[in-house]
C-alpha cells in the first residue's frame, strides 16, 4: 500500500463506486466517465491552502496604453488556440499571424506544443492524463500572456473538447477572450506532409496512442473559425483569422489585409506606416542561401550592389526589386511609379544591366543569384529581361546623350 493512497466512495449519476488514486493520477474505475469527471474534480482542488491571490494594481486600460505602435495601441489580450491533427497546419499559421501582427505594431506570441515540451512540459508524456495537464499549464500560461496585452496564438493538437474547454473556461472566468480555431485537414494531407515521419511510424506501432491514428481526435463542436488548410493557403488562412479578430474587436479595422510577401518577409499594405524592408526572415535564412545555389549566377558591380542595399532597406518603396520594364518607362517619362492608383515619386532608374551573354544564360530562369566578388547577396526571383534603352535613359535624365557628359561618361 501506497502511503498516500486513498479509497473514496462517491455517488454519482445515481450510483456508486469506489476509486482508488495512487499518487494523485494513477487511478482505476470501471465507469470511464465516472473517472474523467472524478479526476477534473480532483485535478482542480486547490492544494496550497496557504496563498492568497494577488490582485494587480495595473488596470488593462492602463496596461494598454502602452502597447503597441502609433495608431495599433491599446489592450488586445486575447488567446487564439489552433486545434487539429499533426501537421494540419497549425504552428505555420500561428507563427504568420505572429510575424503579421508584431510587424504591424500589435504584441503577439506563439505557444507552440512541441517548444512547451522541451521546457515547461519537458516532464509530461502523452497519456491521457499527461495530455490535460499539458493542456492546462498552456491555458494557465496563455491567460498570463493574454492578461498582459498580448494576442497569444497557442498551436496543440489539443485532441480532447473537455480539455479545450477547460482552456476556454481559464480564460473567460478572468474575462478574457478565447477563440477556437479548428484547423481542419483531412489525415491524409497531414500524412503527405509528415516531414518527421511521425505517421508512418505509428503505423508501424513504434509509436503509441499518436492521434488521428490509435488515439481518437475529438473534433471541436462550436469552434469560432474552421480552416480548410488542403483547399486554403496559407494567405488566405491568415487572413480569416485576421478578420475575426476585426469582427471581434480585438485589432483596428485600418490594418490592411490584402498584405504581400517579399521573399518571404510579411508586410502590409495601404494602411501601414512602416516601409517594408526586402531581407529573408531569419528563420528562411539558411533555407534561401541553399536555394540561391540552384540558381544562375549573376556577378554584380559595386554601384548594383549599392542598389541593392537601397532597395532591400525599402528606400524605394514600392519597388520590392530591379525596375521591370513597365516601371522603368514609367520613371523616365513621368518621374513616378503608379501602384494601387497612386503616383509615388521616382525620378531616378534602378535597374541592372546585363551583357548579352549573362541574358542568354538565364533566360527562362525562375530565379538568379547575385553575387559581388563571389559572395551572395541577394535573389532575383522571376527576373524580367527586356532592352536597355540607354540614350533615351540619359537624353530624359540629363537633357543629353553626349559621351563627354561627365555622368553619362561614368
């Protein structure tokens, strides 16, 4: 006999039953509903007998007026939690949305399932019981984020509806907003892109109790937002999300959702203040540099890479690279680059020429590689080639296409 082991008679739905709990979550009951409702019961028992909560002397409203930027500030607190099967797509959406609304001045964090467990739940497996406990440290740990300003976007797979409605109840009890987001991908399209293999070695059973496998996914009854991630991209998936949170109050309407992506790096658009820079994120970094070697190569001059460097800072926004030809006749004709029914000054050519040689090896390319002094520096993704028109350039910049003029010589 184990100490600590209690024997407990309770009478529920008209019956009785005797439990036995050994160390708190080791316990055996014949009736398997008895037991799940038994052991939220005891799993929610306040243990400490000693403390006494703390109430904050920082208002929300206070709290908000300092988050965020310009127009963005105020008191978002909320938890968006992705529930769905490996792979469905929940961390690549949850980490888009961080990096869309943290660039829009909004505070955001991801809680992502397989990052918690190699710290806070380093110490959980996945049993049923080691499952809800994962699930109520996140929800515990989403509440303080959420209390603290921030969108919290929190990615489990979460397979029980009692434990995410536990985790919407943490929430609501303190006021806080929840939004269920069921990403929903048939088991098929997360096998195909099992990366790690996980599926397959479930099936061979050299993993145990992996959901949507031997261990059943309990598909979420009244979720605020379904996403079909094998029929919606990963654009469009992010901006459903966005738009509940309009719907909901929770960010301004201004920011804009017809966002782009430049090589990778989110920005927005019409609405946003911040010019967007053209660098990889630091996480695409090493996955680019390994692409750029497929890629032809382009040696460069200093002056291009001096270009390069004005345009990957978003000086001369909103070129997101070299002037393709429509643009370039824009600048030479009428000093502007029209975008969105807009004219935005520009008054000088960027662009890089090429010998006839370079054209002829790349034509046809998806993408090319350029290199200064045998270093890479950048991608031109699907280049466009078209002629030079260099006395008609120079007769519209300086009002001449004599070769003695001293820039035109240069």
């Amino acid at each position: 006999m184990y100490p600590d082991q209690i024997v407990l008679e309770m009478t529920l739905n008209s019956f009785t039953s005797k439990i036995i709990f050994i160390d708190y979550f080791s316990f055996y009951n014949k009736n398997t509903k008895f037991t799940r409702s038994l052991f939220y019961f005891f799993q929610n028992v306040q243990k400490a007998t000693n403390v006494k909560y703390e109430s904050h002397h920082v208002s929300r409203d206070k709290r908000g007026k300092i988050l965020g930027l310009g127009p963005n500030k105020g008191f978002r607190g909320c938890t968006i939690w992705f529930t769905g099967l490996s792979g469905a797509g929940k961390t690549t959406i949850s980490f888009a949305l961080e990096e869309y609304l943290v660039t829009n001045g909004i505070p955001a964090y991801c809680l992502d399932g397989d990052n918690l467990r190699h710290g806070l739940n380093k110490n959980l497996g996945f049993s049923q019981e080691d499952r809800e406990e994962n699930i109520r440290r996140v929800a515990e740990v989403a509440k303080l984020f959420a209390d603290a300003g921030h969108i919290c976007l929190c990615s489990f797979v979460s397979p029980f509806v009692a434990d995410r409605n536990m985790a919407r109840s943490i929430h609501q009890d303190n006021g806080l907003p929840f939004f269920e987001v069921f990403v929903d991908t048939p088991i098929e399209i997360c096998e195909q892109r099992d990366t790690k293999g996980l599926y397959q070695k479930a099936r061979q059973g050299l993993i145990k109790g992996f959901t949507g496998i031997d261990q059943e996914y309990q598909k979420p009854e009244h979720p605020e937002l379904v996403l079909k991630t094998a029929s919606v991209s990963l654009e469009e998936s992010t901006l459903l999300v966005l738009e509940m949170l309009r719907e909901n109050g929770i960010i301004p309407k201004s920011i804009d959702d017809n966002y782009n992506k430049a090589n990778g790096n989110v920005f927005s658009g019409n609405y946003d203040k911040t010019i967007p820079e053209l660098f990889v994120p630091e996480h695409k970094l090493k996955e680019a540099i390994n692409e750029a070697f497929n890629f032809p190569k382009i040696n460069i001059g200093l002056v291009d890479l001096q270009w390069v460097q004005v345009l990957s800072e978003g000086w001369a926004y909103p070129l997101k690279g070299f002037m393709r030809e429509d643009e370039f006749l824009q600048v030479i004709h009428f000093n502007s680059i029209e975008k969105d029914g807009t004219h935005i000054n520009q008054s000088i050519p960027i662009v890089l020429a090429i010998n006839t040689s370079d054209k002829e090896r790349i034509e046809n390319s998806k993408a090319v590689a350029l290199y200064y002094e045998n270093e890479l520096y950048a991608i031109l993704r699907d280049p466009e080639i078209y002629y030079h028109r260099k006395e008609e350039r120079c007769a519209r910049q300086f009002g001449t296409s004599h070769k003695d003029h001293p820039y035109i010589k240069v």
